[in-house]
C-alpha cells in the first residue's frame, strides 16, 4: 500500500468521525429543546432560571439557587 492511500484514508475516517460527531451532537441539541420546550411553555423561561423555589410537586421550577450554588463551588475551586 502505497503511503498517499494511507494518509488519505487516514484522513477521510477522521473527517467521518468528526462529521458523525457534529451529527450526534445536533442530534441531541434538538431531542432536549424539542422535550423541554413544553416545560418553558408552563413556566417561562425567565422563571424558571431566576426563580428560587424549586417543587416540582408544586409546578415551581426555579434554578437561580442552584446556579449560584454552582458558581460558588467553581470560585472554591479556584
């Protein structure tokens, strides 16, 4: 096998992989904001990132705390 045949074999199985990779990747894009799209829909979305009740039970879906939770861990880390 001559060393051109490798290399571009070499070369288009990459870019199979990473167009795979992109394809995947929008895949599951789409899936969760065609599944989440019903919740924003009941509760909005600016309720539902700056609200700071978190009850399911309740239909309360805030995630401020948690955001801020997140952020002090990252900053600890640091």
């Amino acid at each position: 096998m001559s060393r051109y045949f490798i290399d571009k074999a070499s070369k288009n199985a990459v870019f199979l992989c990473a167009f795979a990779s992109i394809i995947v990747f929008l895949t599951i894009i789409v899936f969760i904001f065609k599944e989440g799209l019903p919740a924003f829909e009941r509760v909005g979305f600016f309720s539902f990132l700056f609200g700071t009740e978190w009850r399911p039970s309740l239909g309360q879906y805030g995630i401020l705390p948690m955001i801020v939770g997140s952020l002090y861990v990252t900053f600890g880390a640091l």
